[in-house]
C-alpha cells in the first residue's frame, strides 16, 4: 500500500479531521514543522512526496485529534517507528508517492536558495553552481559556496538555515562536507578547548549549521543525526547539536527527543540532552522545563535537568532563588544541590553569605550525604 494512502487509512481512522484542523496541530508543534493546508492535501493525496519529518508531523496529528475526540487507536497504529519503516521502505520500493532517492530534490520544503545577495555581489560563478546543482545532494556543492561566500566577507546564515531543511539524511551529509571543507583549528594539546562563541570558520559554519538543524530536526529526527554523526566519526559534534536541541525546544519537544534517543538505544545521548537543558536554558524555563517533566510523571529525567543547572554557581543562585520566591515543591532544591561537583559545596556555600543562610546550611550538610 502506499504511504499516502496509509495515511489517509489513519486520517479516516483518526475521525478525518479537516485539513484546517490537521495545519492547526501541526502547527503547536513548532513553527519549524509547520505545515499549510495546501501541502497537507498535496501529501494524503500523494500528488507530491512527503519527507520523514512531514509523514512523523501527520502522524502525531492525526493521533493528537484522535485522542481529543476520544476515538481509540492501538499504540502500533500511531507507533514513529513503525512509521519510520514505512517511509523508508517507501523509498526503497520507489512508490510513486516517495522521492526515488534521498539524493535530489529532497529538501522538506521547496524554498529557493536566496541567491540576491550574490547577484548584488556580481558573484556569478557562486550563482552558476548554484543553478547548475539543483538535481544533486546539496552537500556537493554547499561547502564551495560558502567557502566563496566567507572569502566575500559575506554572511552564510541564509544558506546554512536553508540547508537545515534538508533531510536527516543529506543533513549528516552537508555535516560531514562542511567539518571537512572548514576543520576545527589544530591546537596544542596543553592549550584550553575552543569556546563556541569562538569566532573560527569551523564554528560560523558547521556550528551555526548544527543549530539550525537541531532548530528543524531536533524534536522528530535526533536519533538519525545523532547516530549517523557517531557512524561518521564526529562524535565530538554531537555536543553541539545537542545543545541546540536543548536551547530552542518547548518542554513537549524535548520529553519527545528524549523518548526517541532512548528508543533508538542511545540512553547517554539523552542523558546529555536533559542536562543541556538545566545548563543552557534561562533560569525560568528550567524550572518551566523541569515542572513539565514533573507534570507527566518523568522525575528521573527532571533530576537530570536540575542536577545540570546546579553544576554552575551563577546558575545556581538564580534558580534556587527563583524556587524559593515561587514557593516550588522542595524536591527542586534538592535536586538542583544534587548537581553541585563533588568538592565544591563548602564555596557554594560561603558564596550564599547573602542572608540565605539556611540554604548554606544545607549546602554544606549535602557535602556528606548521597548522591556525591
């Protein structure tokens, strides 16, 4: 059967809910997934193909409507990974309604490249390769227009958030090619490690380009990035995808990433992801963050959270505050004195000398108590 038409079978399944209503949930989301009626027609239709992430958005969709208007469907009709399967046995068996390759013409969206800029520039020969590339994987020509771009002294941003839209697939691609075209600086191995904020060509290309992938990928397709990157041997880029998982997601998203790295066999994966969240998120949307994990009954994964945010003083302070002023249950500053480093709780202490000290008081009694 073909994946349009199985879809159409849920969406039947589900209650058929308007197009209009399908958009609306598609939408909530995130914006990076977003969908209009037109193209969610063209996709249950199978008038054009539809990506991974866009089959996973209807799915969640469809079972979101189903389950508001109380229609039940079985676990396996809903499951992503089932789904998963599907869509890529879709492709092998080159339905008319998946692309025959994930090689060309295989971008989520058709947005054009925004070559104006070039064309102000007079950089004909970047436009030329632009032009002559459309069929091909983005990653053989993507790195060499940058490359043109950076030597300008123009800014990539506008290619590199187009090129998030690609597929996981060509996504680890264009990683590979841009980590080769722009390897990270060759440091002594007695000099500090390179800061993300480093201004290098390795950072304003293959960094921002991982956060913009985990901006449109993250919430859906982290274990397929994730993997392939360890399969590639740039597992040291994991990091920062990770991060910008972390950074941009609403609480849903993250629980969902979360849920798929541990179903896909990478616990550690999603270990790191929680704890990037107490340590990069603005001190109210941790605690934001961690309420939601708490909410739906998750308080491993909301310990992991809090017990990242107490890794950094600074850090610390303002969310203890914030718990205290906001009168959040106490297991929150108890969690988040879990993740003082071990050694470091009679200087956290001291640095409370603010008229907080019951908390110093009971920074320095977690010195000698469990989990160290």
């Amino acid at each position: 059967m073909a994946l349009a038409s199985e879809l159409r079978d849920l969406r039947d399944r589900a209650g058929r809910p308007s197009y209009r209503e399908i958009e609306r949930l598609i939408a909530r989301q995130g914006r990076d997934h977003a969908m209009g009626r037109s193209t969610i027609q063209e996709k249950l239709s199978g008038k054009s193909s539809a990506s991974l992430v866009q089959v996973l958005s209807l799915v969640e969709a469809l079972a979101e409507h189903a389950r508001r208007v109380e229609i039940p469907l079985t676990p396996l009709e809903v499951d992503k990974s089932v789904w998963r399967e599907r869509y890529m046995k879709s492709i092998k068996t080159g339905k008319p309604d998946a692309p025959a390759t994930v090689t060309t013409e295989s971008s989520i969206d058709s947005t054009p490249w925004n070559i104006e800029p070039l064309r102000q520039a007079q950089m004909y020969d970047l436009i030329e390769v632009i032009e002559s590339s459309r069929t091909l994987p983005v990653a053989s020509w993507l790195p060499q227009v940058i490359k043109g771009i950076l030597l300008a002294g123009m800014s990539c941003f506008d290619f590199l958030k187009r090129a998030a839209r690609e597929n996981p697939q060509q996504v680890l691609q264009i990683v590979v090619a841009l980590h080769y075209t722009f390897p990270p600086e060759e440091r002594d191995r007695w000099d500090p490690p390179p800061r993300p904020w480093d201004v290098t060509d390795h950072n304003r290309t293959v960094g921002v380009y991982l956060a913009q992938a985990a901006r449109v990928h993250g919430a859906i397709a982290s274990p397929a990035i994730v993997a392939g990157m360890h399969r590639a041997g740039l597992g040291t880029l994991i990091e920062t995808y990770l991060n910008g998982v972390a950074k941009v997601h609403p609480a849903p998203n993250i629980a969902r990433a979360v849920a798929h790295l541990r179903f896909t066999t990478l616990p550690n994966e999603a270990d790191q992801l929680l704890e990037y969240v107490g340590t990069g998120r603005q001190f109210e949307e941790v605690i934001r963050i961690a309420q939601y994990f708490t909410d739906h009954e998750q308080p491993t994964d909301r310990t992991k959270i809090l017990k990242g945010a107490g890794k950094d003083w600074h850090r610390f302070k303002n969310i203890a505050r914030l718990i205290q002023e906001n009168e959040i249950e106490d297991v929150f500053l108890k969690e988040l004195i879990w993740g003082i480093p071990y050694g470091e709780h009679l200087e956290f202490a001291e640095k409370m000398g603010d008229g907080n000290e019951e908390l110093a008081e009971r920074i320095r009694r977690a010195a000698d108590e469990p989990p160290f």
